[in-house]
C-alpha cells in the first residue's frame, strides 16, 4: 500500500493554488491563506528553511518574501513544475526539488525552521515523516495537521462543502459530527476521509491531542499549539459583515478554550538541545 500511494502522488496535481488559495469562494479562499499565514511570524531573516511537501509552492513563495533562504520538496513531479513557475510568477529566489518526505534527502540539523502544511496526513508511515523532520531540523518545527473539532471540517467529513451551500448542506454536518464520535469512541487517530475520492488514500483528520502525542514522539517539544483558522461553515460567505468578526476570533487562536478548535491545527516545536 505505500508503495502504491507514493505512485500516485508522484503524478498527482490538484491545482490547490487556484482551488484553495485563489478560491473565488471567500470563505474557502479566507481559510487557507489564514493557514499560510500562521507560519510566517515565526521566521525570520537569513534562516535556511525546509518547505515538506510545498505543493505548488504558495508557503515556500511566501517565505521567500520573508528574507529567508528556502528549500521547497514534494514528491509531485507537477507540483513542483509548479512551484517553480510560481516563483518567477512572483519574482522570489526558491530552490525547488522532487523528494520524498519520509526519506529527505538532506543531513542530520540542515535547517533552522522547518515546515510542514497539511502534509504528513499523507504520508503512509506519518511517524516516520515526523522524525524526518526532528532529524533535519536544528531547532524549530512549524507542522500543522488536519484535526477535527471544527465544524467546518464535520461539513467535509459529511460530504459537502463548507464555503457554499449544496444539496448536502441539511445532513453534512451531523453527519461529519457522527464519524467523528464513531472515530473518538472506537478509540481511532479520527476519522479518516480518504483524499481525492480515494478512500485507499490516507487522510486522517486527526484529534488534536493525538496530534501532540505523535509529535512528541518524534522527539519535539511542543512550545505552543494553536488552533486553524476558527472558521464556522457557510455563514461568512453569506454575510458579509461576519468577515471582520471572523478575522478578529482569529487572533485568540492560541487561547486554551480556542486552540483544540480550528479547522486544522499547528504545533510550534522546539528540538531539545544535545547536551
């Protein structure tokens, strides 16, 4: 089976750049830029960076216009064709490669941040691309991961669409909200959603302290855990003036009745220094 998904990843392009990031639905579009933005206060000028499965590049892009040195990896071969027209798009200095985010092809403490979006959920063995990341970080790791009590991720999980509104719209989100109870009383990671229509391929919406447990596995300690973006399905798309609210419950995203709840979340790691 892991040969298997790696195959398929190796061709597969989903377009997410114009799906996600350019989405013409505000709510979808609001989402994900706020994902990619929740990186960029941690970096700072002249770090050497690690993007761990960039996609089309958009983080590494966005990085880049940060002053730091970045280093974009995926296993896609077309995103990373991608990636790099992205990069003269946007007139920043990238350096792009195809490599597989369990096996990186870099040596042991190779950067001093290291970043991973809404990646290792992919991965066959995601313990193993956890301490990848540990191995080639020299202190800081940003990864954030699918997690699932948010509403808007029981939309998905219940077959529609949290930006808009569809004939599913009545039944997705008690649905969503069903298989995540299944997942959380049978004891699971959570639920798993499969990617792409394929249910073979691993997509795991995770419990956020199942998150933390795998990360400190790896070895990380954990400094901070924040919530995604604390989005609420459908609403802001239909009513504009919840824009500037969802915006501003947004900055209490690290806040401990908060942080367990976006739509996604991300762990600020630090690498324990070797004595």
């Amino acid at each position: 089976m892991s040969t298997q998904v790696k195959q398929f990843y190796e061709t597969y392009h989903d377009q997410i750049t114009d799906k996600r990031f350019n989405s013409p639905y505000w709510l979808r579009r609001y989402a994900h830029r706020q994902i990619h933005a929740q990186f960029l206060p941690y970096l700072q000028p002249g770090q050497r960076v690690l993007d761990a499965g960039c996609g089309e590049g958009v983080l590494s892009c966005l990085a880049a216009h940060q002053g730091v040195d970045v280093v974009g990896i995926d296993i896609s071969y077309p995103n990373i064709e991608a990636a790099g027209r992205l990069a003269k798009m946007w007139n920043v200095n990238v350096e792009f490669l195809r490599a597989d985010a369990e096996h990186l092809p870099f040596p042991d403490n190779s950067f001093d941040v290291v970043l991973s979006s809404h990646v290792l959920e992919h991965l066959p063995n995601l313990d193993q691309g956890l301490r990848e990341l540990y191995r080639v970080s020299r202190n800081l790791a940003l990864i954030a991961m699918p997690t699932c009590l948010n509403p808007a991720c029981w939309v998905l999980l219940g077959g529609d669409n949290y930006w808009k509104i569809g004939r599913r719209t009545p039944f997705a989100l008690p649905v969503g909200l069903f298989k995540t109870a299944i997942a959380w009383v049978s004891g699971q990671e959570g639920p798993d959603q499969g990617y792409a229509g394929n249910k073979e391929l691993p997509h795991i919406w995770r419990f956020p302290w199942v998150m933390r447990q795998q990360i400190k596995r790896a070895g990380f300690q954990i400094e901070t855990f924040e919530a995604g973006p604390l989005i609420a399905p459908y609403l802001a798309q239909y009513i504009p003036h919840l824009q500037g609210i969802q915006g501003s419950l947004d900055q209490y995203r690290d806040h401990p009745l908060l942080c367990n709840l976006g739509y996604g979340s991300m762990a600020v790691c630090r690498k324990p220094v070797s004595n």
